[in-house]
C-alpha cells in the first residue's frame, strides 16, 4: 500500500479487552478474562485471528449466546467518532481522522499531467474514463466519495468483531445562508429568502464579484472602463475553491504584480470563512445513510 494511503487512527478502546469469534468466524463478546484466553491459545484451542484490536478466534464449537450491542456512529469531515455499548458499560471508543489530502493528491495530478503534455514523451492510453459524460447518477467528487467511504468500512469493520443489534447514525445539515448571514450581520432568510442568495440574478459568480466589488481594482482603486479587470483567488484554487469570498477585483496591471510578488494584497481583503466541511456533511448526509440501509438488506 503507498504511503500516503494509510490512515491515522487514533483509538481509545476499553483497557485490555479481548475480542472473540466463533469458529464460523461470527463475533461473540468481548472478554478482559486474560487468563481463559491465554490457557486457550496454548491448547490450540483458539488462534489470533488479528493483533490490532486483539482478535481470537475459537477453534471448537461453543454457545453463541451474545448480548444486544448498539454502535453509535459520529458521523463528520474532521473526525468520526465510533461507540459500541450494551446495557451496561461501553465495550469499544474510537476515534478516526479520515483522509483530507485527496484534492491536494488530485491537483498535484493535474498539474503533472498538464506539464507531460508539453514534453516530447511516449503516448500512455487512458486507463481509465473520468470524463463528464461518463459520471453516473450519484456521482460524487473524490474528495467527498472517501470520506464516506471511510464512514462504511470503519462500521464494516466493528461488525466484524462484534455482534452488533443496532447501528444509530449521527449526521448533521447545516443551513449555510443562514450561516453566511450570521457572520456577515444580515437579517436571517425566511421563506423566499432562499431562493434569493447572493448571486441571484447574476450571471456566474464572475459577474458577481465585479459587481460586489463595483469594477473597482482592490489593489490600486482604478476604475476605468478601458482597463482589464481580472478575478484573482486570494487562497489558491485548491485552498479556498471558487466561493466568492475567495475571489477578489484586481486590475492586469496588479495581478501580473501579485503573481511576480512585487505587490501585496491590501489588509482587511482577506479570504472569508471555509464552509467547506459544512457543505460535506450536507452532501454525505443522505447517501450514508442510504449505503448503509442498502448493505443491511444485502447482507440479511
């Protein structure tokens, strides 16, 4: 596995707890019986069947007896938190940070291929089709699509040592107008307000922001109808994205300035706040839900 693949993990599980499963590989409960399990792999009675967390597998048919055991799932961006309890005491903690390189992966892509394509090397087929025309229905960014990927497989893999009943699912949806608002100190949206943002009635968000900022340059205040007027990202494009608080009027003059570093952006013009994980919680929100719904009928 390369090695920007691996994930870390930081977990908080119960001390020295010992998971078990049958000899069908089903998962019964947990032990912190040390002693038992010792006495057992010595008789060859039971093999490891994992190491991280201690797994043992049973090698002899036993009861299959278990208890009701709820997984609560806190779903997010940064951090997903994973909870296994029964009726009396919480038998597993996690806490998981998923993967957060993939559109810094995918830019550092882009660029290189961008550059192969200026230099005199060996034609490579396309191995595989990741054009607009080819994305399906659902289809999510990369970025966003590993992220719940990582919701799944961490669920998956407690099942896998656990005879979990039920699974609860936390997840958030956030209102970002309402948010926007709130920071910028407009009065709430109510009703229509929705469909009324702030680029309404503009043509791309390219529009909006010379309108916003009155076709002025932020940098040298030149408004002059036979000057060029450029939309600059005062975070990179990767960083900040294409959101219009990201986004600021700068003449040619000025951007060839900036892009050479022989000007500044002016103090106070600085990038408004991210509402990139936000937006994620409300985009995953119902498509974890409905890949898990989907795997719990499969499965039965």
């Amino acid at each position: 596995m390369p090695a920007y693949r691996i994930k870390h993990i930081t977990k908080k599980e119960v001390p020295y707890m010992v998971y078990v499963l049958d000899i069908d590989g089903q998962p019964l409960m947990p032990t912190s019986r040390h002693r038992k399990v010792r006495k057992l792999l010595n008789s060859h009675l039971a093999k490891v069947a994992k190491r991280c967390p201690f797994t043992i597998q049973l090698l002899y048919q036993s009861a299959k007896e278990t208890q009701p055991v709820s997984l609560g799932v806190d779903a997010g961006s940064r951090h997903i938190g994973l909870t296994a309890t029964t009726e009396q005491k919480v038998v597993y903690q996690e806490e998981l940070v998923p993967r957060n390189d993939v559109v810094k992966l995918l830019s550092a892509r882009r660029a290189l291929r961008s550059s192969r394509r200026s230099r005199k090397t060996r034609y490579r087929k396309p191995r595989f089709n990741n054009r607009v025309h080819s994305k399906h229905k659902g289809w999510l960014a990369p970025s966003v699509e590993v992220k719940i990927q990582e919701h799944i497989t961490a669920i998956k893999r407690i099942c896998q040592i656990f005879p979990i009943s039920d699974i609860h699912v936390e997840t958030a949806e956030f209102d970002l107008q309402r948010l926007k608002a709130m920071e910028e100190g407009r009065p709430l949206p109510v009703g229509t307000d929705y469909q009324l943002g702030e680029q309404y009635d503009f043509y791309n968000t390219r529009q909006y922001v010379l309108h916003r900022d009155e076709y002025t340059c932020q940098c040298c205040g030149t408004h002059d109808n036979n000057v060029k007027l450029h939309v600059h990202h005062i975070e990179s494009r990767q960083t900040g994205g294409d959101a219009p608080n990201n986004l600021i009027t700068l003449c040619e003059h000025c951007h060839k300035l900036l892009h050479a570093g022989k000007t500044i952006i002016p103090k106070g013009k600085k990038r408004g706040k991210s509402y990139r994980d936000a937006t994620f919680m409300g985009i995953m929100r119902k498509t974890l839900l409905e890949r898990l719904k989907k795997r719990n009928r499969c499965s039965c």
